[in-house]
C-alpha cells in the first residue's frame, strides 16, 4: 500500500478543521493501535489526507463539504448498495472526525416553529445514502421508528438530543413498549443506529434552544420505502412515507414534508 502522501502546512490546516476535539479522539487513538504494521492510518483518515491535498490549493472548502466528499468517497462509485457492503466503522470515523461549525451548515438549517422538527435534504450520494440535517424544536421529538433495514449515523451538530432505545414488540402481541435504555448524545458526538439493535425515539430535551443533528441513511431505503412508526401504548405499527423533505440544500419544497415520524 503507498504510504500517504506528505502534507503542506495548508492541508494540515485543512486536516485540523476535521479533527475532533481532543477528547473525543480516544477511540479514534484506540482503533490505530489495533491496525497491523504497515497500515498506519484508517480509511477514512487516509481519504481525508488525499482530499487535503486535493483541496490544498482551494482554502475556500469547509470541513462539512470535506465531509460530505469524503461520505462520496468512502462508499464509492460502484460499490453494491446492500446494507452489508457499506463499511459503517470508516463512515462513523469521518463523522466523529468532523467538527461542527455551524456557519458551514447553517444554510441547510431551515426552522419551522409549528412543526415538532424539519428534514432538510443535504445530499443524495449516488443513490446510495441520503444526508439530512434535522433541526429539533425546543421539546418535540420524533415517533418510535425503525429505519427501513437500513443503516443510521446520527451526529449531533447543536445542543443535545436524548435517544430512548426500545425493543421490537412481539408480533400480535398489544400492550407498551418495552424502553431497553435512554442516552443523551451531547453535541459532537456520533450514534449509530439500525434495526439489529431495536427501535428508537429521538427527543430535543431543552426548553428554549433549538437542536440540529446530521443524519445518514444508507441505503436509502426509509425515502424510497417509508419506514414504520410504532405507538408506545399499544405496539402497534403503521408504515409512514418518509420522501417528503422540508428542504433541499437550503430552499423549500413545494410541498415542504416535515415530521410525519
Ligand atoms: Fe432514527
């Protein structure tokens, strides 16, 4: 494997608008130290360091497009797009390697107080994954929902959003959902989510500030098929549509889909 390539002083620049805070990047650390001898350097951390130089020459690409360039590299151009091929480990790197700042994403970012949250469209990337930015009014949260057999990768980008975790209900069985855990992911920080792991609810806890999180879904299987929302009382299911966005890259659609779960 060619080592990677040496780095101007610009690009490391470049590298560092990428770079977690310091303490978030234990695992980060962890995961080199398991990496066999000759291979030094993670997936993406080596596709971040080709786009650096790439980019070295234009100063003008924020690190939420370095973002997304390196989410477009990562999965590929040809890869398959069953959920089994797409490699969730480098996906989860590049997202926790990314630093929010909200003036490089704040154009996606559009508020509607009379809505519990908005979807708003960032990227397709070649059918495979969609990119959404969620903003979370003060209080309001999503319906328990499973993601269509797909993959999650949920970054916060502002404030802080509380994950209660569910199991799936047994089938013909009425009666609560049966709640496995609640987290609260604080803002930076990266989850992951599937249907493996169970059903899940995602609430903005504050009461006066908004929250924004970052979401990749890959396939892209819940906008194409919709996904299935589940009553916490009763277990019961119903299948939702989930193509309806509020916005793509930063305008308004016509007909402006919000939270139906
Ligand atoms: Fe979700």
């Amino acid at each position: 494997m060619a080592p990677p390539p040496t780095l101007s002083m610009s690009s490391n620049n470049v590298l560092d608008k990428m770079s977690p805070p310091r303490q978030q990047q234990s695992r980060l650390e962890k995961g080199r130290k398991q990496l066999p001898a000759g291979i030094a350097l993670p997936c993406s951390e080596q596709i971040l360091r080709k786009l650096s130089v790439s980019s070295s020459e234009d100063e003008r690409q924020t690190g939420f497009e370095m973002l997304q360039e390196g989410i477009r590299t990562i999965l590929g151009p040809s890869s398959g797009i069953d959920s089994d091929d797409v490699n969730v480990e480098d996906l989860m790197d590049i997202m926790t390697r990314y630093h929010s700042i909200e003036s490089e994403w704040k154009d996606f970012a559009l508020e509607e107080p009379t809505r519990g949250y908005t979807r708003n469209g960032v990227d397709n990337i070649n059918n495979k994954a969609n990119l959404l930015l969620l903003v979370w009014n003060p209080g309001k949260g999503s319906c328990i929902h499973d993601h269509a057999d797909a993959h999650c990768i949920m970054k916060i980008l502002k404030g802080n959003l509380v994950e209660t975790l569910y199991e799936w209900p047994e089938e013909g069985v009425e009666g609560p959902m049966k709640v496995i855990k609640e987290s609260v992911r604080s803002e930076q920080q990266v989850a992951y989510m599937s249907d493996k792991i169970g059903l899940h609810r995602i609430k903005n806890p504050s009461e006066t500030e908004v929250a924004v999180s970052l979401h990749l879904y890959t396939p892209p299987w819940a906008a194409e098929y919709g996904c299935s929302i589940f009553d916490e009382n009763t277990s019961k299911s119903s299948k939702v549509n989930m193509s309806n966005l509020y916005s793509w890259r930063g305008e308004l659609q016509e007909k402006a889909g919000g939270d139906s779960c």
